[in-house]
C-alpha cells in the first residue's frame, strides 16, 4: 500500500472525481477527510465504503469558500487521525454564463470556491505539513487552465489561476519538503457535466476530439492522483499531469 499511515484531506469527496481518489487513498491505506459541502448522506456513504473496505475514514462538513471551514478540515485530520500529510482540492463549480452577461456574483463564487478556496486552505494545511517534515498538496485543475470553454470563461479563469498557484506554493513551499502539483482532468463524465453532455449531439462532438476516442470516468483521475499523493513522486514539484485522452492534442 503506497499511503500507509498518511493522512489525507479530499474536498468535495461525496461524489464524482473527488470521491473517487478518496476511494483509491483508502485502498493505499490512508485515512481519510471525505469533505462535503451540503450533501452529507452522499459523503457519509463514501466515508462508510472506505471503512467497510478496511480502511480509516470521516466525512466532515465545510465549505471550502470560507476559512472556518478550512479550520474545521484541518482541526479534524488532526485530531481524528493525528495530523496531515496529503490535501486534495478537489472541490469546484462551474456556471454557465456568456462574458457580455457577466455577473460579479458569479465570479465571486466560482473565484471563492475554485481558486480563494484552494489558496487559503493549502496555506492552512501547509503550516502543519511544516511541522511534520513535509506534504503533497494536489490540485485538481482541468485542460481549461490552457484552453478556454465557451461560455464559461470566470471558471476558465480560476484553473488558469490555479496553474499559477500551483508554481507559486511549489516554489516557496520547497524548502519545506512540500509538494504541490496539479492534475487537470479532460471531459470527465460526472454529475457537473451529465445533463449537459446529453444534450442533442454534445457527446458524439466531444468525442471526436478525444484521440482516446472515450469520455473519462472519475476512476481514470486516481492513478495520478495515488503517484503525486505517494513518495513516488517525491522529486516533483510545480507541475501538472493532463489525464484527457489525448483531448489537448487537438486544441
Ligand atoms: P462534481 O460536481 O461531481 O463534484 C464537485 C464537488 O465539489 C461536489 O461534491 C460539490 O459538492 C463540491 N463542492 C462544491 N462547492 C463546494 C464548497 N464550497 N465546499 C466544499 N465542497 C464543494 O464534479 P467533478 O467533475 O467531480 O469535479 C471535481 C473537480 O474536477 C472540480 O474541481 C472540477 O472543476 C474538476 N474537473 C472536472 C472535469 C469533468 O469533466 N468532470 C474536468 C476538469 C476538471
């Protein structure tokens, strides 16, 4: 098991991509923060799973948006499980909404949760990986840090922003034996994108841009992210690993 011992937060781990590495760090034997925002029956099932299969696990409200919830993730992994080795930032949502009809609420919640949120809560999590010799922190970012989606430019922005973030924290961060890097997810089939993909002939477009000719599942994430939680990984830093099918190759 390549996570034993570790202690690890996921946000937004109730469903989709986040629920799914938090899955896949129980199975390497990590404990696990399952954070959930609303839902809590769905992350309650996912935290249930991963102890039915042997493994350590709580889920725990907070709404990354604000730092009291940072605090109360944090506060958690510590007292539950004895401290933090691993952060996933996972959480995220995404708006609909042409640039001539921008709203600053959308920026604010899309910025707050995709990009504050993330920030503020890796600066948390970093001060106790201080203390305790070292971390990984991982981001979960998308091809739209480098390509823009139409009608969604303010979630475009907030992956560009994590690119940045992610160079940024990985560059002070070093001499602390903290990690961080990025994984940016193609089209991943998941509650944020189901409706919207089956609409008229969206999927059968966006599948011919897949070299890999398939839409992702949740489960295709958790490889890269079991490598860059994991001492694999321990000379990389600052960087981010694309699991798209290819999807950039055509862009
Ligand atoms: P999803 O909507 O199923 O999951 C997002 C999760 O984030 C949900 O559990 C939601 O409750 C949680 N969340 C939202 N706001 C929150 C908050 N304020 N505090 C705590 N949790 C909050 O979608 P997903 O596809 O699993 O998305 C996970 C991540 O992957 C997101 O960051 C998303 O941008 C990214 N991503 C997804 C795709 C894709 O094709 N599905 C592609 C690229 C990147």
């Amino acid at each position: 098991m390549r996570l034993q011992g570790k202690v690890a937060i996921v946000t937004g781990a109730g469903r989709g991509i986040g629920r799914a590495i938090a899955h896949g760090y129980g199975r390497e034997g990590a404990a696990v923060v399952v954070n959930y925002s609303r839902s809590r029956e769905s992350a309650e099932n996912a935290a249930g799973a991963i102890r039915d299969a042997g493994g350590r696990a709580i889920a725990v409200q907070a709404d990354v948006a604000h730092p009291g919830g940072h605090n109360a993730l944090i506060e958690a992994a510590v007292k539950e499980f004895g401290g933090l080795d691993i952060l996933v930032n996972n959480a995220g949502i995404e708006i609909h909404e042409p640039v001539l009809d921008a709203n600053p609420e959308t920026w604010e919640r899309i910025i707050d949760v995709n990009l504050k949120g993330a920030y503020f809560l890796s600066v948390r999590a970093a001060a106790v990986m201080m203390g305790a010799g070292g971390g990984k922190i991982i981001n979960i970012s998308s091809v739209h840090d480098l390509e823009p989606l139409w009608n969604r430019a303010i979630y475009s922005i907030s992956k560009g922003g994590l690119l940045m973030m992610v160079k940024s924290l990985a560059l002070e961060l070093a001499e602390y034996h903290i990690c961080v890097n990025a994984i940016s997810p193609g089209a991943i089939l998941t509650d944020m994108n189901r409706s919207h993909l089956a609409q008229g002939d969206r999927r059968a477009r966006l599948l011919e841009q897949i070299p890999l000719k398939r839409i992702g599942e949740a489960g295709d994430i958790v490889g890269a992210a079991v490598f860059l939680a994991s001492s694999e990984s321990d000379y990389v830093t600052g960087t981010t690993i694309y699991v798209d099918g290819g999807l950039l190759l055509h862009k």
